[in-house]
C-alpha cells in the first residue's frame, strides 16, 4: 500500500500542477484546483486519471456530501 500511495502523491501533484482549475464549480467554488475527486472511487482506479476530477475544497465537500446530485451532474460514476 505504501508503495500505491508514493505513486499516488507523485502523480496527483503532477496532475494538479496541469489541472489547477476547479472543474466543479458548484458551491462556494474557490475556482483553484488543490484535490482531486475520484468519480469512481479510489479502489481499482485509484491511479486512472480518466476518473479523476480537478475540485477545490469547497465543491469537493458538496459533492462527497451530495451523491445523488453529484451523479446527476456528471461529477461521480457507478463505480461498476
């Protein structure tokens, strides 16, 4: 697990410094990107940057706090 989560910070900083716009923009949006929510979870995507959204805090709470909305808009996917 150490080993995935080395891997993980690497690659979300790098992410992040190319994607530093909050593609949420939703509630109380900071409009800089500094987390990144995973729309299908972490478990086998945890590193597939296709899952990944660029998110600022604020929007990132909302969605983690509003699943239903969050699926309809387009922000989280089934993670089937």
């Amino acid at each position: 697990m150490a080993k995935l989560n080395a891997a993980y910070s690497k690659q979300r900083r790098q992410y992040l410094s190319n994607h530093n716009i909050c593609h949420a923009k939703i509630h109380k949006c900071s409009l800089r990107a500094t987390e990144i929510h995973h729309k299908k979870g972490r478990g086998e995507y945890h590193l597939d940057e296709s899952t990944w959204l660029p998110v600022c805090r604020s929007c990132h709470m909302w969605i983690e706090i509003h699943p239903e909305e969050s699926y309809e808009l387009g922000l989280s996917e089934t993670r089937h």
